[in-house]
C-alpha cells in the first residue's frame, strides 16, 4: 500500500473503509486504528460502539464517539473501532500498522505500508 508526502512532509496513506477514500496522516503517537473527521463520516449504517476518552497531544482531552466498521486490509476483511473526530482530521493510527514495515522516504517522497 503506498501514500505520499504533503508539502510539509507529513506522511499520508488513502485508505477506503467503505465510504470512499480518505487520506489519512499516519499518527504513531496514536495507539487506536482511524480517526475520522465527522464532515466525512456518514453515520446511516453504523453501529455504535460508544465512547473513547482520549488525552490529546496538546494536552487536551476529547470524548469520541465510536463506530464499528469493516473493510478490507492487505487482503483480509478487518472489524476496527473508528473514532469519530471533530472537523476534517483523519489519522491513521498504530493499530492499523502492527505487524506491517512502515517505509517513509523523504528523499523519494514516498510512503509505503508492506
């Protein structure tokens, strides 16, 4: 799974859980699976699975609501708990990268998840 490098070098995978792709920057300071910004999240067919606590880099906490969802991962279908984030942020978290060799080449300007 490749990704790319933004303008300021800030890693990115496109990952599509079922509602289209989404760029998600790769958060290895995040220990969960996906945030995702709630102007990109349709709720319709979710299923709730409550809320996450969470002590935010800033030193500020936030309440997430979460959502079951499944999709496909290097070939195998996946059941991650996504939480739901204020505006457009979206993070790809180390959940997600367990067991798997994360490539960042700054030089190349390349991402790449194998």
């Amino acid at each position: 799974m490749d990704g790319f490098l933004d303008e300021f070098s800030a890693a990115y995978l496109t990952v599509d859980f079922g509602q289209g792709p989404l760029d998600f920057l790769i958060d290895t300071g995040f220990n969960g699976a996906l945030v995702v910004g709630e102007e990109f999240f349709d709720p319709t067919n979710a299923v709730s699975a409550g809320i996450v606590h969470a002590d935010l880099a800033t030193e500020d906490q936030y309440a997430y609501p979460t959502v079951l969802v499944q999709f496909p991962w290097f070939g195998e279908i996946i059941e991650v708990r996504v939480m739901i984030g204020p505006g457009t942020t979206c993070l790809l978290g180390v959940a997600l990268l367990d067991e798997r060799r994360l490539e960042i080449d700054y030089v190349a300007r390349s991402v790449r998840v194998i």
